[in-house]
C-alpha cells in the first residue's frame, strides 16, 4: 500500500500500539464471526413416510471446520420428530465442548426406545430455529449433500467424483449432464444418504441331485449385490445418494426350463439399476412399491416376446436393502421368510401356487383349470394349471336333445361360422346362413325347451341369430373374404395352448417346405384379405371373428418360424404345453395371451429393521419349498450368524428331500440364499483410557537400521561370532553398509542419511541375530 493510499489516521501518526490493537480487534471479529458458524443446527426431514430429526455438531479446528450429523429415530408424526430434535440439542449444549458430539450421539440411541405423552409433544407448526443458528445455516447451505463432492479449482464450484453431477453454492443449485447437449441442467436435490448402524452377511448354495446337475441349463440363479454404490458406479450409473448399506439379492426359478432363467439374471441389473438411478431424491415406500412393479412388468413384457424362451416361466424372489429398510418382492414358486431377533418369523410371499384357495378362484374365473390335488406344502406337491380347452365342435347333430345342442352353442362354438354349423365342405354365403338358421331354432327356441332350460335356450337363440345375421353381412360384404375367415377359423381348430407346426401350415395355407419370407407373406395376405370385411375408424377390426383370424394367422406364422429346438422340446404331435404349478409367473406366453390367465403381479412387503439384533432373510427357490418353513427355520436358528453354512444346509437337504419325491426339472434343485442384517445401536461408548503408572519403563529396541556412506563393509563381523555370551557393549562399534532399497522399506521405510559421520552406538546387552540380511544387522535386545 502507498502512502497516499493509506487512511488517514496514519497520516495523522496513529501509534503502532493502537494500530496494533486495531488489528487484534479485526482479528478477533472474524474469529467470532468464524465460530458462529460452528456449533450446532436443527432440522425435521420427511423420510419414507414419516419424519426425523437431524442435529448438525460442528466445531472449528484449526482454520477448518469439521460437521457432523446425529440421527434420531424415525418417527410417524413430525411433533415427535421435533421432540426428539430437542432433546439431542439439549444433550449437546449440556455437554462440555470437547464431548458435545458424543453426548447428542448417546442421546439418540436412547430414543429409540423413549415415548412420549401427549402433553410432552410440541405443536406440529413448532418452530425449532434458533436466531444463533442462522450464520452456521447460511454455511451449511453452500455445501453440497452427501459425499464424493470435489471442488473445481480455487472457484465456488463442485463436480461429483462418480456422478455427471455438479453444485453451483452462490445459486444453490444442483446440475447434472444433460446426455443430448453435453451442458449442465438444473435437477433435484439429492437424498443426502444416511448410514445405518447395521452390518450386512450374506451367504448362497446351490445343490442338485447330481455333480452335472451344479451345471444344467435349468438350474436356479442367484445374484448377490452387496454394495449397490461401488455396482453402480462401475456401470456408469450413480447411486451415491442412496442410504446405507444399499445391497441387493436375487433369486431365479425355471418354471418348464432354463432358457427363461438365464436371460432375466443376466437383464434384471440392467432395468433395477438405471431405475435406482433415475431418481436421486428419498426413496418413499410407495416409489419402491412402483420401482418393483415397474422393473417385473417390463422384464415379463420382454420375455413373453422373446423367440427362444417365451413359453418358459420364471419365479422370482428380490430383496433390496436402503439402509434400515427391507423391501421383499416375490413372484411365482419362490418364498420368502424373514427372522426377527426376538425368534418370531413371516413369510413374505402369497404362495402363488393352485394350493391357495384364493389363487384357485382367481384363475378359474379366467378361464384355467386346476388338475390334481395338493399332497404336502411347497410347490413339487401342488396341483397343475393349464388353459381351458375349448373344442371347436362346428358339427349339428341330428339326434341331439335340446340340452346337449344348448350347451354346444353355448359353450363350444368359438366363432359365428362353428355356431350355425358350417363346415368346411359347406357354401359359405348368405342362403346358407338363414338356411342354418332355421334349423337351428327349431331346436334351441325357447318355446320348444323345458321350463329349467328356458333361460339357455333363449340365450342360445340369441347367439345363434346374431351368428347368422353376422354371415349374411359379411357374405353381402365380401363373399371371397368370407370363405377366407371360415377358412382360417376352420384350419385353426380347437383353442389349445400353443400352435403346433402342422397347424400353422394349414391356417396359412403353405406346403411343408416353405420359407419362412413365403409363410409371411402369405400371412400379410390373409389379413389384408380379412380386412375387407369391415374396420372400425380406431383402427380395431370390426367384428370379434376377424380379430380372432388375425390372431390365428400370427401364432401360426411365429409357430412356423420359431426354431428347431423349441419345435422339438414342445414334442411331436403336442396339443398343449406343460402345464405348470404356479399362478403368478414372469413369461409364459401361452398362459398370457390372449387371455391373462397367470399373473406377473407381485407381492411386495417393506419391513423396518430398528430392533436391535440379528435380523434373518431366507430366499428359497421351488424346490426348497418342499420343506416347511418351520423346518427352515430351525436349520437357520442351528447357524444363526453363519449364512453360508445355513444356506447350504438348507438346499442340501431340500434336494435330498426332492429325489425321495421324485421331483423333475428345475424342481429338483434346492437352492437357498440367506442374509443376516445385524442392527447395533449406533452410538458406542468409547473405551475408558488405562490410567498412566507411576516409574520409568523400560522400552525394548527390536530392531535398528542405520547405513553411512563412507563404510566398505558389506556384512558386520560381529554377525559370524561364535560367541553364545553377552557382548561387551561399551567396546563394541558397529560399522554399517548401505542396505537394499528392498529391506529398508520392509524395516521402516527409512533412507534417508542423516549424518556423514560415523556413528559410535551404545547398544543393550544383547544377542546378534545370526543370519542378518544383506546389509543389515538386526539387534534383538532384552528388556
């Protein structure tokens, strides 16, 4: 500063001692204005549906500031939430400066178990701020939430080490990368991430009945993510801002195969992950409910269209742990139990199996049929279901009674051309028609039924003249493309499973040695030729028949496509597929289309782990089913704390359990994945230091290295003395050489010369180590 710049106090010839003392003044100020911004901050979170309190500590060492949070339990009401926020104040300004932390800390373990009466509570509209507060709330504010936050430079900026992520402090504003303009977007404040207090072991085994069976294609799959963080950032997808520990076990089941199984292990991470990632917010109970529903419809969407596998099913079982939550999703045969410390347990699934008199109803409102009865628990001893099959009986017998040609109009007649009883050799146009039709009513009118069959037969009546009513319109439509939807309908035949080969070559009207570019163009004929017969403007067709032509035409040319291996492991000859013993199941595609008869819709269950203990999850595949839970439950209690020795157990002696029943396909493997969450109390009181004795205590020296430059010596020639007595250790000099790099970082790392003069030590009695390394020597003393 120049002499004309400076105040002019100066130049009136201030003293230096009230310049001074000026300055000590200033100094001060910004300490104080510092150290306001240390101490500590309150604040009420809204957290998965309820709310917490959250008290900053801070304190000042030396230029810097160091915070840190202390948690209260979670709480349902936000009074509650300040209450406790309250006492966590309380218990860090009662405390001495040195232990405010650790006091709040102890605070909040102690409530978790505190309850309050109603006239402890404050008002929900409380307000908890304090004006001694607001320097440390404005500094709080321009830091970034959670971790991995790095600043750019010397600027007011922060990028985030494994997120396209940044925070902008003097707007307060977080940015991410927008992908198509590679700039920066504002996004939402991230979930400032909690560490829980709970440690996370886990254990998986997989056991068939043979050696190759460890290796067969239908063999269930587990999957393990046990730090959903580090996962996600070496696939590119952040999820720093998720609470801790954030893990993820999967369980995979065949359901008729194996095909299935392996293609949703290997796309389930690809749709949870970017999903998690999506949104860096909380995490709310209802939003984990929609991430599941969400992730399992669009796998089984995929899978139902897959050439390969969709006729094969998969139950799955996921649980997905976001630090003290448990949040369980389960499909199908897999199930699910869960532990409690207290010994108590639950069974986290809806057993989707036909042995659920609820699931029988629901499918058999659907149209499915139940074969068989349940012999035992699990899925090896549950009934089967299949798609009802309805047989296209089109033939009018002559001696029918008025019951049996009721039911037949009525419950087997798929298409108008079946219920007047043109066949294929039959003139398909309007005289034909009303020619049926009068047949017809002579048989099913109402007047001519009994009094019990009046209802059908009206009913019947109905169907058969809105039948005939519909051929003659199309016929006066189109006569070609009428005799072509008959066709179809016709060469179609019963409404079974799935399609066979033989039957898609009829229906598409195609040799045997077609291509498959001529089976679709044929295809692409047909349903142009049936589109003739009318559309609505939405663009649908306009009568149910032509939408069930068309839907023929395009099973028969996937059935003529589909290749060799999925023919062949349907059988020759087949009329249906495999039925199967699970209501609820991703793929399937016989079982969904046209008609949704087996659901993908999930149970889902979020339970809190706050009780302090060890916490148990058992994930079981179809085939472990054959044991009852109870009978887990006692192999888990036998390992408590050992999760691969208890899941290995388990499998072992559910496969052993499925060769006695005969069990076949993925059935016959147990496969078993248990977790142990072990939930401590957060806050440890640290051990108390051992009082300081009284005396001088001896020290031993293990081991010295020393090196000089000037010494030529390679090797001591104390080291080869033969002597067993003690050294003279006040006549003894110890010229050292320069030691390997190696052994000098193994024996400390140190290098460096501090002297170039030679060293006189005065050493211990001692014995010299005998066999010393290259350059060394090693001195062994005794207290």
């Amino acid at each position: 500063m120049c002499w004309w710049e400076r105040p002019s106090t100066w130049l009136a010839g201030t003293p230096m001692w009230q310049l001074a003392q000026g300055r000590e003044a200033m100094v001060r100020k910004e300490r104080e204005a510092k150290e306001a911004q240390a101490g500590d901050v309150l604040n009420i979170d809204s957290e998965a549906g309820g709310f917490r309190s959250v008290l900053w500590v801070s304190k000042m060492v030396g230029d810097k500031y160091e915070d840190a949070k202390v948690r209260g339990p979670r709480r349902k009401r936000r009074c509650e939430a300040i209450k406790d926020g309250l006492e966590l104040r309380i218990a860090c300004r009662d405390a001495p400066k040195e232990l405010k932390l650790e006091a709040a800390q102890k605070r909040s373990v102690e409530l978790i178990y505190a309850v309050y009466k109603k006239e402890e509570l404050p008002k929900d509209d409380f307000v908890y701020e304090e004006p001694v507060e607001k320097p440390m709330r404005q500094r709080l504010a321009r830091k970034p939430r959670g971790t991995g936050w790095q600043r750019v430079g010397d600027k007011e900026f922060f990028r985030h080490c494994s997120a396209p992520m940044a925070f902008d402090p003097v707007k307060g504003q977080y940015l991410k990368v927008d992908s198509a303009t590679n700039s920066y977007v504002n996004c939402d404040v991230p979930h400032d991430p909690i560490e829980y207090p709970l440690v996370v072991n886990t254990g998986a085994s997989l056991v068939g009945q043979t050696d190759e069976d460890l290796n067969a294609p239908d063999r269930p799959r587990s999957m393990l993510l046990k730090e959903l963080v580090k996962t996600g950032a070496a696939m590119k997808t952040p999820l720093f801002f998720l609470d801790q520990p954030a893990a993820c076990f999967a369980l995979f089941d065949g359901v008729r195969g194996g095909a299935a199984v392996e293609w949703c292990s290997k796309h389930f991470h690809t749709k949870l992950l970017p999903q998690l990632s999506a949104s860096i917010t909380s995490w709310h109970d209802p939003d984990l409910r929609d991430l599941f529903q969400s992730i399992l419809a669009e796998l089984d969407v995929q899978l139902v269209q897959q050439a390969g596998c969709c006729w094969e099913g998969v139950s799955v079982s996921i649980a997905l742990l976001l630090g003290d939550r448990l949040v369980v999703a389960s499909v199908g045969g897999t199930h699910a139990l869960v532990i409690s410390p207290n010994g108590t347990w639950r069974a986290l699934d809806g057993r989707h199996t036909p042995s659920s008199l609820e699931e029988q109803k629901r499918i058999q409102a659907l149209g499915a049929q139940v074969v068989g009865e349940s012999s035992g628990p699990g899925v090896v001893r549950a009934p089967f279901v299949k798609k009802a099959e309805k047989a296209r009986e089109w033939q009018i017998q002559e001696d029918a009674t008025v019951e049996e040609e009721v039911r037949r109009v009525l419950e087997a007649t798929p298409d108008s051309f079946a219920t007047l009883g043109l066949g294929p050799e039959d003139t398909v146009d309007g005289k034909s028609a009303r020619s049926s039709y009068k047949k017809l009513a002579l048989k099913v009118h109402p007047d001519k039924a009994p009094e019990e069959l009046k209802a059908r037969a009206k009913e019947a009546f109905e169907k058969v003249e809105k039948a005939a009513a519909t051929v003659e319109a199309f016929s006066e439509t189109d006569l070609e493309a009428t005799q072509c939807l008959q066709r179809v309908l016709h060469a179609a035949g019963a409404r079974h499973a799935s399609m066979s080969r033989a039957t898609a070559l009829k229906v598409l009207g195609v040799a045997e040695e077609s291509t498959t570019e001529e089976a679709g163009k044929k295809g692409r004929e047909l349903r142009e030729q049936i589109m003739k017969l009318g559309m609505l403007t939405d663009g649908n067709y306009g009568h149910p028949d032509q939408a069930e032509a068309v839907r023929m035409i395009e099973e028969a040319a996937e059935a003529f496509a589909e290749p060799a291996a999925l023919t062949a492991s349907k059988g020759e000859g087949f009329v249906a597929l495999k039925p199967v013993q699970v209501t609820r199941a991703l793929g399937l595609r016989d079982l969904k289309l046209p008609r949704k008869v087996v659901s993908s819709e999930p149970q889902i269950d979020i339970l809190p782990l706050e009780s302090l203990g060890s916490h148990h999850l058992v994930l079981l595949s179809s085939g472990a089913t054959s044991l009852s839970d109870q009978e887990v439950i006692n192999r888990i209690r036998g390992f408590a704390g050992q999760p691969k020795a208890a899941s290995l157990l388990v499998a072992a002696d559910a496969a052993a359990r499925n060769a006695q029943l005969g069990a076949k396909g993925p059935q016959r493997f147990g496969c078993c994945i248990v977790g142990v969450f072990e939930v401590g109390p957060g806050y440890v009181e640290p051990a108390a230091k051992k009082a300081k004795k009284d005396g001088t205590e001896k020290v031993r020296a293990r081991h010295i290295l020393l090196k000089h430059k000037d010494l030529k010596q390679k090797m001591d020639p104390q080291a080869h003395l033969k002597s067993k007595g003690a050294l003279d250790h006040r006549s003894t000099w110890l010229f050292w050489g320069i030691a390997p790099a190696g052994a000098i970082e193994r024996c400390g790392g140190r290098s460096e010369v501090r002297s170039s003069r030679m060293r006189e030590i005065e050493v211990m009695p001692t014995r010299v180590n005998r066999q010393p390394a290259k350059g060394l020597v090693r001195a062994e003393g005794e207290p």
